[in-house]
C-alpha cells in the first residue's frame, strides 16, 4: 500500500482545506466513539435522551480533540522533537508536518490551536447553562491536561505521564457525554469508559517507539524512551490486558450489561498488533500493520462496547 503523502502548499492551496487537515481529522474518531460510549451509558440508564444536547456535546468533543492535536504540533515544534524525527510513519506519527513543511507557520498554528480552545469554551458554556454548572470541572480538567500534555513547563508526556493523560482526557469525553443527558455525575460512565480509554492510551504507547529516537533527543521522555526497547514492548501488553481484565470484571460484577461483552470480539486485534509489536519493537519502520491494527481494536472495542449498552 502507498503511504500518503505529506502535507505540502500544492497539496492544500485552499485554505480551508488546510486548516482542516491540520487538525488530523482521522484521529478525532477517537474521541468521536469515546463521546458515543458516553451517550450509550446514558441511553442505557433510562434517561430522557436530548438530540440537540447531544450534538453539541460531540462537537465540543471534536473541537477539544482538534485542539489539543494543534497545539501538540506546535510545543512539538518548539522543542524539535518533530524536526528531527526521521524515522517517523506518517501519518501516524511524527506530527501532522504542517509546520516542518512550511504548510502553516509556527504561529499559525499556534493562534488556530487557542482558536480551535475558544471554540470549545463557547460549547462548554452553552451546555453548562442547559444541564448543570458541574460540567466546568470535566471541561476545564479536560482542557488542562490535553494542554499541559506537551506544553511547557509541564510537559506531562516527556515526564512519562502521556499514557495517563490520553486515558483521562479521553474518559473525561465519556463522562461529560453521559454528564450532559444525566445532569450530574455518576459512576456508570466511568467504568463504561476505562476499557476504551486504555486502548485510546495504548495507540500512543506504540506510537513512541517509531518516534523514540527524536523524542530522546528532545528530552521528551515517556516511558517507551526511558526503558529499553526489549522491556518497553510489554507495556503494550500489560496495557491491553488491563482493559480487557476491566471490562470482563465490569460485567461480572454486574456493573456493566452481560453485552457489554462483545467488545471482546476486538480483543483479536489486540492480540494480533502486539505480536506485532514484540516481534519488531526494535525495527520501529516496521510498526505501521501493528499501529493500524491498534486503531482498528481502539474503534471496534469501542464501538462494540457502544452496541452491547444500547440493546440492553
């Protein structure tokens, strides 16, 4: 299969069409089914469902995802770790390159990135005056750590903390989605969630290991950087095991539908992406099958998960 090409002026001579693309809109399906998940908890507690509401809650879903992706690729920039990735897999990792290939400038891309945060301000504050004022809390801690994520002086990736803040940010979308159409806070999201949100983490584990030697010598160090490639692979494993057992657990104890179950139809994918993975951890140009085939466990665990809660 060809690998797409990156980003160039020709490429995106509208305008439009550039911003758009800057965002890396093929990622936001993350955040799209962490969003659908939280709408399925709440559909299947029995609550009075509200289309508009949530519509408006899976745009600020996106917007916030766009966001947090834009102003990675700015700090990204600021500390050179993309500029001088050459062993990156585009477009998996190594960045959207619309700054290293003179596409958007660096302060283009800085002003959309607090564009597109604006942007979901004004969503928050809408939704916050239709359901209840608690929802700032989930939206500004949202907002905090997908900043504080690359941003200096937290850096919270390069301190081994990036796994930790893609699980929270992406189950803040699931309980804010259920929050929305509940009007308050309840567990039930949070452990709908937990499963999808590893796996969501488990994409950035295996993105590092393409990108580890920039991400070194930038300083940006997780943990795919701080151990060796031969231990660093079973991170992976541990994390996919760690949904899984959360999910089985979950149902068995009755607190999540015994359909719930049928996210484990993805679990294969799982398995398959982290031979994958443990057979070429240390030939990192050989990852692109195990990423995609990450993706593809990550949306099907996810959208699985959606359908076992909604026939319920």
């Amino acid at each position: 299969m060809t690998q797409p090409l990156e980003p160039t002026l020709e490429l995106f001579a509208n305008p439009a069409a550039r911003y758009f693309a800057a965002t890396r809109p093929a990622f936001l399906t993350a955040s799209l089914m962490a969003c659908l998940i939280g709408l399925a908890i709440s559909w299947h507690s029995g609550l009075a469902f509200d289309i508009p509401l949530a519509s408006v809650t899976l745009l600020f879903a996106l917007l916030a995802h766009a966001g947090v992706n834009v102003l990675n690729d700015y700090y990204d920039a600021l500390n050179g770790t993309d500029a001088q990735n050459t062993q990156r897999i585009f477009p998996f990792t190594g960045g959207s390159r619309f700054i290293q290939n003179g596409v958007l400038s660096l302060r283009q891309t800085r002003n959309f990135g607090f564009a597109l945060t604006a942007g979901v301000v004004a969503a928050g504050l809408w939704l916050m005056a239709r359901t209840d004022a608690q929802l700032m809390y989930i939206g500004l801690a949202g907002l905090f750590i997908g900043w504080a994520y690359s941003a200096p002086p937290f850096n919270l990736v390069g301190r081994g903390l990036g796994e930790f803040c893609v699980t929270a940010c992406i189950l803040s979308i699931t309980v804010g989605a259920d929050f929305v159409q509940r009007k308050g806070f309840d567990a039930a999201p949070f452990i709908a969630g937990l499963s999808y949100a590893l796996l969501a983490a488990n994409l950035l584990y295996i993105n590092q290991f393409p990108d580890r030697a920039a991400d070194t010598a930038a300083g940006k160090l997780h943990w795919v950087a701080r151990l060796e490639v031969s231990k660093a692979r079973w991170g992976y494993v541990l994390i996919v095991a760690l949904a899984y057992i959360w999910l089985v657990a979950s149902a068995l104890l009755g607190w999540l539908p015994l359909p719930a179950l049928l996210a484990l139809f993805a679990l294969p994918l799982s398995i398959k992406a982290a031979r994958e993975l443990l057979r070429h951890a240390a030939e990192p140009q050989q990852l692109a099958d195990a990423i995609k085939l990450t993706i593809a466990a990550m949306l099907a665990h996810g959208a699985l998960l959606s359908i076992g809660l909604l026939i319920e």
